[in-house]
C-alpha cells in the first residue's frame, strides 16, 4: 500500500528545469487517514529509514493518532500505541521535535482504557500488563517532560473520575483496572529502578515520588518496591536538599506504607544499616527545630517509623546515638538538668507535642527490652522521670498540658515503668519507687474526688474514677516484684505493704459486687500475686496476710462455676487466688487452721467437683499440701457434694477419667487389661526405649508429674483404703488399682531400667536373674489385683443374686396376701347376696367356735350364748 500511495501525490525534489520537488516516501504518508486499523502501518512509517525528510510527516501523523484517540485509547489498540512510544523514544535522542508527540501519547495513559466487549479486560490483560509495565521503562528517556508526564499519567491511574467524552460504541474499564495491570506488570519495582536516572533532578524526583506513593497504597506493589531495595534507597535520600518539604514528605508516608504492607522484616533489614539510622536521626533533628506545623507533624511520622524499628535489637540505634537522644528528648521536661542534645528545643504543649511526647515514652519501653540499653536509660534519669508522675492529680493539668492529656501521659509513663523497672532495679530502689507507688495508690482509693477522663487506651474502664491509675501502679508493682528480689520484697513489707495490698484488695471486691469489669478483675489479679511472692517462704508474713487475707480468699472460691467460661477473666483471678493460697497459707499452721476452719475444704472439694481439667490438677495439689493437717482428713470425709457424693467417690471418678483421657487399657468392668504394665498410657506404650543419663527423668516419672493419679493416691493414703463411704463395687474396683499405684509404678520404672540395660549391654546372670524376679513380682501384683477385683465382682453378682431372691419372696408374699384379700371379699360377697350361702356360713361358723371351746367344762360354771339374738349377719 505504501508504495502505491507514493505515486498518487507529488513529493518534494528537484526538477528538471532545476527546481525544488518533493520525494516519493514523504508524498506516501501525506494523506494517511487514522483509523483503528492504521496503527501498523504509522509503526512502519516510524521505523528508522535512514531518511531526515520523514521527520514533518511522522510528527503530523503523529498529532493525528493523539487527536484519534484523545478521548481514550482502545485495549485492543494499546500494545501497537506502545510500540509507537518505543519509536518515539529512539528518536528522542537524536530528534528533540519528538518529544512532544512522546508525550502526548503517553498522556493518553492516564485516561480509562476503552472496551468494546466484557471480555476485552481478559483477553488483552497480558499486553496491558506489559505496555504499562513499559511506561516505567521509557523512565531512561533523556527527556525530564518525559518523565513528568509519565508519573502524570500513572497518577491519574488513580483518578476516579470519567473523562468528559468516551469513543462511540466503547465502554471504560473497570476504575482499578490499569492499577491491577500495574501491579502484574511490576511497575512500581520498576519506577523505584528509575530513581537513579532522576538523582540530581529534584522536580522529576518528585514526581516519581509522587506516583511510588499512590502505588504503595498496595500491598502487592509494596512487595514489588521492596524487591528494589526501596525503603534503603528512599532512607538514604531523605536528606536531598528540598526548600518545598515534599521529598520528606512523600519518603515518609511510602516508608511508612512499606512497613505496613509489605514484608516488614525485609523493610527493617533495609534500614537496619548505620547510614540508614543517621540519615533518618539527621532528619529528625532538623524536624525537630522546625517551627512549622507540618513540620511538626513529619517529626511524628519519623518518630512511628523509627518506633517500628527499634523494636529490632539488630538496628544500631545505640550506636548511632539515635537512642541517647530520643531518651534525652523524652525526659528533659520532667528531669530539667542542661543537655546539649535538646539545646533550644521546647515544647508548645500542642497536640502535635502531646503525640511526640506519647512515642517517646513508647520508645523508652521498646529500649528497655534491650539489654544493651540498660545503661543508657539509667544515665540519663530515664527512672526519676518516670516517676514524676506517680503522684496524684491535684490540679486540672500540669506544666500546660490539659487534664486530659496529663491524665493520658501520666497512665503511659506508669505503663512503661512496668517495662523499665525490672531492667534498673538498683536505680527502682534507690529512687524509692516503692513508697512513691504506695503512696499513689493510696491516693487511688481514697475519697478524694477524681474523675479520669478515660478516654485514651490506658484509661479504659477508668472513666470517673482512679480505677485505670490503680491498675498500671499495680502492674508496675507486679514486674519488680515478679523479679523474687529479696531487697524489693523486704523494702515493700516492711512499709506495710501486705496490710495495705489487703485494703486494695477488699476495696476492689467491693467495686465488683457493684459492677464487674474487666479492669478489677486484673487488679484483683495482680494484688494475688503480689501477696503471693511477698508470702512465699516466709511464715511470719503469712501470719500478717491471714488476718484478714483468707477471708477474702475464701470469697473468691465461692465464685459461680458458671463465670468461669464467661471470659472475663474470672478463670484466670481464681488461678491467681489458688496461687496466692499455696503460697500464703500452705505452711503456716495458724493460717492452714484458720482456713480450714472456714471451711476451706469444702469450698475446694465444691470446685473439685465442677471436674475442669485445668482446675483439678491444682486443686489437687493444694489437697495434698494441706493433707499433712490431720483436721483436713477429717473435713473430707465429712463432706457431701450432690446426690450426697463423698469425697472417696469424687476422687474415685476423677481417677477413672484421668486413665480414660491417658488411653490407659481397662475392660468393661474397670479391670485390669495388662498386668504386666497396669496403668501404662498410650503415649508411654508408644515411646521406644531411649538410654538417658540418670540425672534425666524417664517417662514413668515424668508422668508423675502431669497427671493426677500420683495426687490421687496420696490423698488416699491419707484418707485411708477401708470404711469409705458412699462407694460402688465399681468404684471399689478402681480403688483396688489405687490402693497398688506405687507398686505399679516401681514396676513401670524397673521395666524402663530393665530395657535401657538391654539396648547397651547384656547383664550378668544373676543380675539378670534379679531383674526377672523383680519384673515377676510386679506382674504378680497385677494378677493379685486383678483377682481381687474380680472376687470384688463376684460377691457384688452374688449379693444382686441375694438381693433379687429376696424381692422375689417379697412379692410372691404380696401377691398371696393380695389373692386372700379377693377370696375373703368374695365370701363376704356371696354372704351378703345368696341365703343359703349364708346359712352354710352360719353352720361352719358355729362349729368352729364349738371346736374351739375347752372340752373339760368347769363344775358349777355359767354358760355364755356366743349368738347375738336375732343377728343375721356372720362377721
């Protein structure tokens, strides 16, 4: 066709007479007429010739094909407008006039693609994938309008809105088609590559900032940008000299969005590195003297990355210095003492200096889980600091803060006392935190008037009231105490904190009688276990704690079973109340007495019988320890759980369950299966024979320790394995295998021995003659239970025999009686209706009271008539 079209039109040349003409090609081209089908041939029209007298002509059409398709391009169109940018772009550097053009077409990106059917989406999705993917690529154009207006174009990717007229006969693509197309073609991975050609050219950086921040709003697009190092490559350019402020600003928010979406332990090995730590600490000193508004507000995005990562230790916060001054510029209000660091800077108590204030206090807490930061938070007063705020709101605010923010970093200064403390325990001591947290929390339930504002996270469910300053004083009392530090215990009692924790205690309680909450279950909780290490090894201190403690304590096991799967925490506050027992009652004879008294007991053997599984292994335990108190032998066999359970039977059920959750083999009796491995779980069956050092404990004693059978068997041994009450012969049958458990498990460990020994070596013969008696013995023991178990049996059949022979009897004498009863009724019936009958009766009865009458009659005696005169009845 070309050709052809050449010899329609006169080109441009010299003539014959020695004028100008035109050539053959440019003549071709002229009147080319755009249409959808055209494409190919303005590609060949585009492909180098050699020839510079093309260039006019390959401009206007050109034009034409922008003003075609000015209002969208078609997706079946757009791979061949692709390969047009390509050609533009190679004529770019040795034709500037193309550059124009090269941007008009690529601006014809940024509008909605057009289709013409519903599956042109699906059927193009590769070769638009791939022609948005190349938009990144013409990035290595020498051209910066280039470059802007390829960041414009994938900008307006995001643009909502329809372009004002669309192609007749097409429709738009869907709003985020060309984003998903985006993400396939891998575009924002290729944009972030790009950034090396645009190093030194601020206004095109920007741009291409610009459109990697709309492209970060993807998590697939975040992992792409990760691929190319960008969250490093970004870092290390925050610096850039910028007078607008934009280029901090656009890093920061894709950084930001980096570490949201995408891998976040592959953005933090990016920035893990000391230039990267630098730049963003020089960035942030700069912020940091900013008097601006956004420059406050960037100063705070900083602080949220730069949070994000200090949680890793890998980072070199501490060695870059970074650290020193975020822990400097976060106690240099409460502390006052000069410091370089922070010279100049001050606060203007604004919302933006509320936020940074609250990420500094978080960051101290992130350090303090550092032990490489120990020292530096202990130089430079991180503890008195905190402190500061440990005393009670006398005022409305403090320092111009508002009492709400006041309120707000008072809690988060506590908060994250609970994670310092523990690391400077020596620095805790000597700053008397423990007085000072006394102190505040006897402020926390007097009768001051306080209303707490309650609105931030730490004050949740403090609204009104102290509740939410009570519970992190308390929590971070709980963190150094947990720390068993003989200097911290001794310091808190010997300020009366166990009498003064008991008033907390009591005072809490009563809170959740009104009105339980998640926030005084906790502090319930905590006040539990404080008791319980201040108590633990120390009798006198459990003398002081039973004065009032076991009352409340006993309150505690009267809670509903119900609560216990309500979620509140009311599982967790009565574990904590088990723990303070053992601890603060448990070896001591006055508290065990006492407890005992209020009948304690009962109150566990109730809880025992609700059978969870997480509660019995406890309770359990706890009735061991106090089973060395002979009055505890004495309350179990008393109590009577319901349908009048003993505390034999219970136990007895609750060992039943325990072989049954084991897989331990019994038969349909309750007998034993194996008698040479009696009460052998499954797990214990299916473990091979491993040698272990004789420091290492073997299975069968392992199993001592998790199950309950061991705690079982010596309550028994307490209570006794005769004259129990309340049991079955079934339950006598268990008790039988109960009654041998230690001999059993002798035997269990004896075989593991036995076994070990046969993996390493052959033993002598009477050695090994010892270990067969040993092993014979205890699989006679087995057969000398089961046959007790079965003679139990028996006499239980023989007995229900007995006992059926007698009912037997008893209703065969029922029904005799029963059939008497007829017969006399139907005498007395036929009396009553039939005369002769009556006469017959009459007779008889007459000749049985003549038979009865004495046959020696006495001399000179009275005759007594037995008839009645005229009676005619016979009873």
């Amino acid at each position: 066709r070309a050709p052809r079209a050449a010899s329609r039109s006169p080109a441009p040349g010299r003539s014959r007479s020695g004028g100008e003409r035109r050539s053959n090609a440019p003549a071709a081209a002229q009147d080319i007429q755009i249409r959808s089908m055209d494409l190919d041939q303005v590609i060949t029209l585009l492909k180098p010739s050699g020839s510079k007298d093309l260039e006019k002509e390959q401009l206007k059409t050109l034009k034409k094909v922008v003003k075609h398709f000015e209002n969208g391009l078609p997706i079946k169109n757009v791979a061949q407008v692709t390969k047009i940018l390509n050609l533009c772009a190679e004529k770019i550097n040795e034709q500037e006039a193309f550059t124009e053009s090269l941007c008009e077409l690529i601006k014809l990106f940024g509008f909605p693609f057009q289709r013409k059917k519903s599956t042109d989406e699906t059927n193009y999705s590769v070769e638009v994938s791939q022609s948005i993917a190349q938009l990144g690529y013409l990035m290595s154009v020498p051209s910066s309008k280039v470059k802007i207006q390829i960041c414009k174009s994938i900008v307006s990717f995001y643009d909502k809105e329809l372009p004002g007229k669309l192609l007749s006969g097409y429709q738009p693509t869907s709003v985020n088609y060309k984003i998903k197309k985006a993400e396939e073609g891998k575009l924002a991975k290729i944009l972030v590559l790009s950034l090396a050609f645009v190093e030194n050219q601020l206004t095109e950086k920007l741009w291409v900032l610009k459109a990697l921040q709309h492209l970060s709003t993807s998590e697939i697009s975040c992992e792409h940008m990760v691929e190319a190092q960008a969250a490093r490559r970004l870092c290390l350019h925050l610096n850039g000299a910028d007078p607008s402020g934009e280029l901090v600003f656009r890093s920061s928010d894709i950084l930001w969005n980096l570490l949201e979406s995408a891998s976040k332990g592959e953005v933090i090995n990016q920035l893990r590195s000391l230039e990267c730590v630098h730049a963003l600490k020089e960035l942030f000193v700069d912020l940091m003297r900013g008097f601006g508004h956004s420059d406050h507000q960037l100063r705070n995005d900083v602080l949220v990355i730069v949070t994000l990562l200090a949680e890793y230790a890998a980072v070199p916060m501490i060695e870059s210095g970074f650290a020193k001054l975020l822990i400097v510029l976060a106690t240099f209000t409460e502390v006052k003492l000069p410091n370089p660091l922070v010279k100049g800077f001050k606060l203007a108590y604004s919302y933006e200096d509320f936020e940074m204030k609250k990420l500094l206090f978080n960051i101290i807490g992130i350090l303090s889980r550092n032990p490489s930061a120990a020292q530096l938070l202990s130089e430079n007063h991180v503890m008195p600091a905190l402190l500061y705020y440990v005393k009670g709101n006398q005022k409305p605010g403090f320092h111009g803060w508002s009492a709400a923010h006041y309120e707000e970093l008072q809690l988060h200064a506590i908060a994250v006392l609970a994670s310092v403390a523990p690391v400077l325990v020596d620095k805790y001591l000597s700053c008397q935190a423990n007085t000072l947290l006394l102190v505040f929390l006897e402020w926390c339930v007097g009768q001051e008037p306080y209303f707490g504002q309650g609105n931030s996270f730490h004050g949740a469910g403090g609204r009104g009231s102290k509740l939410a300053q009570m519970r992190y004083s308390l929590r971070a009392l709980r963190s150094v105490v947990a720390l068993y530090d003989d200097a911290v215990s001794t310091n808190l009692c010997d300020q009366g904190a166990i009498s003064q924790l008991l008033d907390i205690l009591k005072y809490a309680v009563d809170k959740s009688e009104e009105k339980e909450d998640t926030v005084i279950l906790e502090i319930q909780a905590d006040i539990l276990f404080i008791l319980s290490v201040l108590c633990e090894n120390d009798v006198h201190r459990k003398e002081l704690f039973s004065s009032e403690g076991i009352d409340i304590l006993i309150s505690f096991f009267k809670m509903d079973p119900r609560k216990l799967y309500g979620g509140f925490g009311h599982s967790f506050l009565l574990l904590s109340a088990f723990d303070c027992l053992w601890s603060s009652v448990i070896g001591c004879d006055i508290a065990e007495d006492y407890f005992i008294e209020k009948q304690g007991i009962f109150l566990l053997l109730d809880l025992l019988a609700v059978k969870e599984k997480n509660l019995s292994n406890i309770i359990l335990g706890i009735l061991v320890e106090f089973s060395n108190n002979p009055k505890t032998t004495v309350h179990m066999s008393l109590w009577r759980g319901k349908r009048d359970q003993t505390a034999a039977n219970l136990l007895i059920q609750l060992w039943r369950q325990e072989e049954l959750d084991l897989g331990v083999r019994r038969d349909q009796y309750g007998r034993i299966v194996d008698t040479k491995k009696p009460i052998a779980t499954s797990f214990q069956k299916q473990q091979k024979v491993i040698p272990v050092s004789a420091s290492c404990p073997s299975f069968a004693i392992m199993e001592i320790a998790e199950s309950l059978r061991a705690k079982i068997y010596s309550l028994f041994c307490k209570l006794g394995f005769e004259n129990l009450p309340g049991l079955s012969a079934k339950d006598f049958v268990t008790l039988a295998i109960i009654q041998h458990y230690i001999d059993f498990k002798t035997g269990e460990v004896w075989s593991e021995i036995c076994a070990e020994l046969k993996e390493e070596f052959r033993p002598v013969t009477s050695d090994e003659r010892a270990l067969k008696l040993i092993s014979e013995m205890s699989e006679d023991t087995g057969k000398m239970v089961v046959s007790l178990q079965t003679e139990i049996l028996e006499k239980q059949h023989n007995h229900k025999i007995q006992e059926e022979k007698k009912t037997y009897k008893e209703i065969q004498a029922t029904q005799i009686q029963r059939e008497l009863i007829n017969k006399s009724w139907e005498n007395f019936l036929a009396r009553t209706s039939s005369y002769e009958a009556l006469k017959k009766a009459k007779i008889l009865q007459e000749a049985e009271i003549e038979e009865s009458r004495s046959k020696a009659k006495i001399e000179n005696g009275p005759d007594h008539s037995t008839d009645t005169p005229k009676l005619h009845a016979t009873v």
